[in-house]
C-alpha cells in the first residue's frame, strides 16, 4: 500500500541525506580531515557510493532497487535546486508516454546538462551528473526492454495522453 511506500521512500531518500550530507564533514577516526582531500568530490563519491550501494546491497546478495530514490536524496544535498528540472521533465515524460522509469531516465539525464549548465567549474558535480545519468539508464535496461516489445506498463493516472 501506499503508507508502506512511503516509508520505503522515506528510507531510501534518508540514507542518501546521510551518506552525501553527513560523511564528507565528519572527522573519523583514523582518518581525520585531511585539507588535501576536495570536499567536492568527496560528497559527490559519498553520494554515488550511497547509490550502488542501494542498486547493489551486500545482505540482499547484491539485489537491490534502481537507485532513483536514492539518487534524489543525493541530489537533495548536493545541489538543490537541481531537483526542479528533474522533477520536471520527470513529470513531463510520464503525463506524455505513462512511463516511469522513462521518465526516470530522461529526469536523470537533466542532471549532467544541469551541472554544466549552471556549475561548469564543479567538475566533480558534472561527473557525478554524468555517472548517475549512465547508472541510472544501465538499471532500468529490463524497462527500456519491456517498452520495445510492448510490454511496459504505464502509469495510468498520470498518463494524460492515454488512450481513452
């Protein structure tokens, strides 16, 4: 039902708010801040790090989700207001074509021209963007199966150009 997704969201956007947010700040033990590691890129590997870790989980035999929710609470943390044009081209594709995980993809994909567009000397944020938007489209390849044979489903209550 939809309260169990919810705290499936919850938990999944949680652990990226975490992982990108709080680790690259910390002073661990044994390992300290050293000034010559970029804060930058180590958000931005924490962040990815928090995204194969959900696609690929060691206690579920590496068997995981697609990543997406996750990679939103990364983004969350790194840059913000990156989450409107993902949203909405996100939204834009499945009220067009009904299909999630296209949408997913295309809203994924904005991520790096974002990045260029709007931070072009954060060569770490770019990279994050492009590697994201790569994953991303290499874990929905059964969705982008299942759409060239027909067999995908859509999201009905979103898809305003169903046929009626």
């Amino acid at each position: 039902g939809w309260k169990f997704a919810l705290g499936v969201v919850v938990i999944d956007v949680g652990k990226a708010l975490l992982a990108a947010g709080m680790l690259p700040g910390l002073d661990l033990p044994g390992i300290g801040i050293d000034p010559d590691v970029s804060r930058d890129w180590l958000a931005v590997c924490c962040a990815a790090a928090v995204v194969f870790g959900h696609v690929y989980p060691v206690w579920y035999e590496f068997r995981g989700g697609k990543g997406a929710a996750t990679l939103i609470g990364a983004v969350a943390v790194l840059a913000p207001a990156a989450l409107l044009p993902v949203v909405l081209v996100w939204l834009a594709c499945v009220t067009l074509t009904g299909y999630v995980g296209l949408g997913t993809m295309l809203g994924t994909a904005t991520l790096p021209v974002y990045f260029a567009l709007s931070q072009p000397r954060s060569g770490a944020l770019v990279a994050f963007g492009i590697a994201m938007a790569a994953f991303v489209v290499y874990t929905h390849r059964s969705n982008l199966a299942r759409m060239r044979a027909g067999n995908e489903n859509r999201a009905r209550r979103l898809w305003l150009l169903r046929p009626r």
